[in-house]
C-alpha cells in the first residue's frame, strides 16, 4: 500500500489539539484593518476550532497530522 500525501498547504493552516480536534486561525485579519472596529480584530486573533462538518475532508488531507 503506498504512502498518501499530505497536504502541505493545509498541514500549514491547521493543528491538532491534545482531544485530537484541529486548531485553525480565524480570516480576515490581512487587510483592509481601517474599517474594521478593535474588538474585531482582537477577536479575529484568537484560534478557533474547524467546524464538524469540514472535519472528515481535513483528517482525508491530514492524513499523518
């Protein structure tokens, strides 16, 4: 059986917690800053957890992570 590649694109993007979900960076924190209010982009710094319904493709991309 071969080995299957991981995607090194998302293997960059994601995290696997010690409970074995993955850890993303929330979006729309590169640019256009002006308008956007503080308390956004403080928010907008905080890790989050990728929604259930992405899982199943992340752990196909991520197959060693």
């Amino acid at each position: 059986m071969p080995k299957v590649k991981t995607s090194r694109a998302a293997a960059k993007r994601f995290k696997k917690t010690g409970t074995g979900k993955l850890k993303r960076m929330k979006a729309y924190k590169s640019h256009i800053l002006t308008k956007k209010s503080a308390k956004r982009k403080r928010n907008l710094r905080k890790a989050t957890m990728t929604d259930a319904t992405n899982v199943k493709v992340m752990k196909r991309i991520l197959p060693y992570l």
